[in-house]
C-alpha cells in the first residue's frame, strides 16, 4: 500500500471530509497552511470561525497534506477525552498500562484537535489535555486547533497551562463568510 493511503487510513477522517482538500480554500489560507506544514519543529495553529464556514473541512483537508509525509490523526476534543478518561478508568489494566490511551494522540506526528470550545466537566479531563499538549510540546510535534469561540474565552476554558504552550509559535487563521451549510 502507498505509505500516503496509509497513513489516511489511520488518520480517523470522517467520511463527509474524505474529499476535503486544500485547494478548496482561497490562496491565503493555502499560503497559511503551508507555512505551518514546513514548519519543523513545534508549532500550533489555530482555526477559529463560525459554524459552517469550513473549520472541519480545512482540518481533514490538512491531514490530507500531513499523510503525505508524517502520521497525523483527526480527533474532536470530546471523542479524546472519553477515549483518554475510558482507559485511565478501566480498573482492569494495571496502574502503568492506564495512561496508555493517550499515548497516540502524545506521538502522533501532527494532532488535529476539532471542537476544542467544549468545557470540560472534571478535572481529570483537564489534566489529560495538559499531558497530552505539554508532551507534544517537549517533544517539539505540532498540534492544530480547531474552534468556533473566541480566542479568550477559548483559552479560558482549556486551562492556562494549556493555553500558554499553544500560544508559542501560534499561528492563526480565522475562517469568515456565511455557512456553507445554507
Ligand atoms: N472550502 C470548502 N469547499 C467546499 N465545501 C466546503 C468548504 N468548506 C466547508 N465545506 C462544506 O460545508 C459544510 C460545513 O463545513 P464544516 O463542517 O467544515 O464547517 P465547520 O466550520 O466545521 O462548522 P461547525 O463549527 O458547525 O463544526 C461541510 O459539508 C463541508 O464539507
Ligand atoms: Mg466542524
């Protein structure tokens, strides 16, 4: 199998944005996106708009690019977190094995983060984002954000810890128009 093909296949793209692609984005986000795909090293990017203006289908659009050369993995923050909190709950598995669930989104070469405004309901939840943020950071793999609140209230809500890492050679993009829904 072609490496591109898959490493699609373990990108967890959900069906509807299979076909997204950057070329169905204007030239400035296009110039945007590449500027964050050679970048080496740590780098966040964050998209904010409004429903329907093509958060999710720039992010699946960028794992496309990704796959070409790294391993990347689509996520919204709420299916991490219960797969995160689902194994750090399994009594089954010993205490060393429990923290394994946020193994792959710690090492994945780039991390897409959908619907990261949600609020956490528990601490726990909050902490395993800041395990898995502070891990990307050390270890210098990017991560993109992708919300539709505000910048503050955004990073209010995901911790100051987190906020203060994304920050750093943060770059943005802010989508605009009416819905592509309508
Ligand atoms: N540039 C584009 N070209 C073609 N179709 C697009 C484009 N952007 C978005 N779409 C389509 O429009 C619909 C809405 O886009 P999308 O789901 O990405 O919006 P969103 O910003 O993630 O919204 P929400 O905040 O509600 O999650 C989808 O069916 C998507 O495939
Ligand atoms: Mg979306």
């Amino acid at each position: 199998m072609e490496a591109h093909e898959g490493r699609l296949n373990h990108a967890n793209i959900p069906k509807r944005f299979i076909g997204a692609r950057l070329s169905d984005f204007n030239n400035q986000i296009i110039k945007d996106i590449e500027k964050f795909i050679t970048h080496t090293g740590w780098a966040s990017l964050l998209v904010l708009g409004p429903v329907g203006t093509g958060k999710t289908h720039l992010g699946c659009a960028i794992a496309y690019e990704i796959a070409k050369t790294k391993t990347v993995l689509y996520t919204t923050l709420y299916a991490m977190s219960q797969k995160v909190m689902a194994d750090m709950n399994d009594n089954s598995k010993k205490e060393t094995y429990r923290y394994k669930g946020a193994e792959i989104f710690q090492k994945v070469g780039v991390l897409i983060i959908d619907e990261m405004g949600r609020s956490f309901t528990t601490d726990a939840e909050k902490n395993r984002l800041f395990d898995i943020i502070n891990y990307r950071y050390e270890n210098l793999l990017p991560t993109v954000i992708l919300a539709n609140k505000g910048k503050d209230e955004l990073f209010h809500s995901i911790g100051e810890g987190v906020a203060d890492r994304l920050r750093e050679s943060m770059q943005g993009l802010v989508l605009t128009g009416k819905s592509w829904r309508k």
